[in-house]
C-alpha cells in the first residue's frame, strides 16, 4: 500500500505542476491518502503495536485469532473505501459501502484497542513511562476513529491530530527500546513528566476543538504539542549520549 500510495502521491505533485491526465485517471489520484493513512500508517502502527507491547513484558497477545480479524476487518474498510470512491457509483452503493468501510475500520480499531490496553494492566519491570505514552496513543487512535465515523470535518481537516497517534506510539517504543541500544542510559524522569504533561494537554485539547471550536483550545493544542516533542526521553537521552560520546 505504501508503494502504490506513494506512487500515486507523486503523480498527484506531477499534476500540480503541470501534468495533464484523463479525468477518471486524476480521481484515482486521490487515493493517495487512503492508502498511505489507513493502508500503510495504520497498519504499521496495529503491528508494531501487536509486536512490541507484548514482548516489553514478555507475554503473549491474549488471542491471536482476534488480532488476525482486525487486520482482516481494516482490510475489508479501506477495499470499501476505495469502492465507494470511484465516480459513477449509484448512491444507494456508495451509503451502504460507506458504512461498512466505517463499521469495520472502529471493529479493527477496537479490537486493537482493547488489546493493547489489556496488555498494559501488566506492569512492567522498567520505564513504566513507555506505557503512558502507548496508552495515550491507544485512546486518541480509538477516539478518531470513532469521531470520525460520524464525519465530523474538524477530524479529517486536522492533519496534526491525526499524526499525533502513531507519533505517541513511536516516542513510547523509543522510550523503551532506545537505552538499551545505547548501553542502558535511562532517561531522566523530569524531561519525562514534562513530555507526558504537555502532551496530555495538547490530546485534551486537540479532542475539545472537535466539539467547541475555540482559538484558545487550538492554540493549546499546538503550543503545548510541539514543546512536548522536544522534551522527550528520546531527546533527552541522545543529548546524553552525545555528552557521553564527547
């Protein structure tokens, strides 16, 4: 999906400067998006998700056979997607097609969701912080979805919003996994707690402007998102390492 996703992206920055195509060709372009979000970006996240946690603890997934439907199930939502995107469809196609994309994308989100938290009730032996920052990804992944299965617009035009999930998910795998690559320098815990406070005011935030919008709460939301990014253990610990190195 990321290849075909990316190669439709390009033609899409072609046509912006010039390219001329078929009009049922630059529909198709389009789909860019669909397929690098919810076909590439999402399922990397499910899997990396599915891969890691669990092994931060050294269990295994609770049921395997439930995390394989929803992969099945974020299959099925972006084959739907993509039906129900395609010009000429009868309307009464393009409803019931839309509704299934939506029923099975929150059915594999939820699914992935209730798994990764029941992961999370076992405490680990270290850097209990790596969950704060996974558990927060968890819960703005399965409210998106939610949200916007209902088609509310703030949503979709959101783009850091949407970037904020697998970002969370990210920085809370680096936190686990970055020290022992660099010889067990663990983080410092102020640098942490700053991250995770600035970050759950920015999730807070960013959620509110969904229901009220508000210049306030939108400032907020990024003014105190971009300073929580660079107060995160993974900067943190390299500025260590490069004190260390020096």
């Amino acid at each position: 999906m990321l290849i075909i996703g990316s190669a439709l992206g390009s033609i899409w920055m072609m046509m912006i400067y010039g390219l001329k195509l078929p009009a049922e060709l630059m529909s198709r372009v389009n789909l860019h998006v669909l397929l690098q979000f919810d076909g590439f970006l999402t399922l990397m996240i499910m899997g990396m998700g599915y891969l890691i946690v669990p092994r931060f603890r050294n269990i295994t997934i609770p049921s395997i056979k439930i995390a394989y439907a929803s992969y099945v199930f974020m299959l099925i939502s972006i084959i739907c997607s993509i039906v129900v995107s395609w010009p000429g469809i009868p309307q009464m196609i393009h409803d019931f097609g839309s509704f299934l994309a939506d029923t099975f994308r929150v059915l594999a989100v939820g699914i992935f969701c209730f798994i990764i938290i029941w992961i999370l009730r076992v405490r680990p032996k270290l850097l209990r912080m790596a969950d704060y920052f996974i558990g927060m990804s968890v819960v703005l992944f399965g409210t998106l979805t939610v949200l916007h299965s209902f088609n509310f617009n703030v949503i979709t035009n959101n783009i850091l919003l949407w970037l904020m999930f697998p970002i969370l998910m990210i920085f809370g795998v680096e936190y686990k996994t970055l020290p022992s690559f660099i010889g067990f320098i663990w983080p410092r815990k102020l640098p942490s707690l700053i991250a995770a406070t600035l970050l759950t005011l920015s999730l807070c935030c960013g959620i509110a402007s969904i229901f009220y919008n508000s210049i306030l709460l939108s400032t907020l939301f990024q003014f105190s998102f971009w300073p929580g990014l660079f107060v995160l253990p993974g900067l943190t610990i390299s500025l260590q390492v490069l004190i260390r190195v020096k």
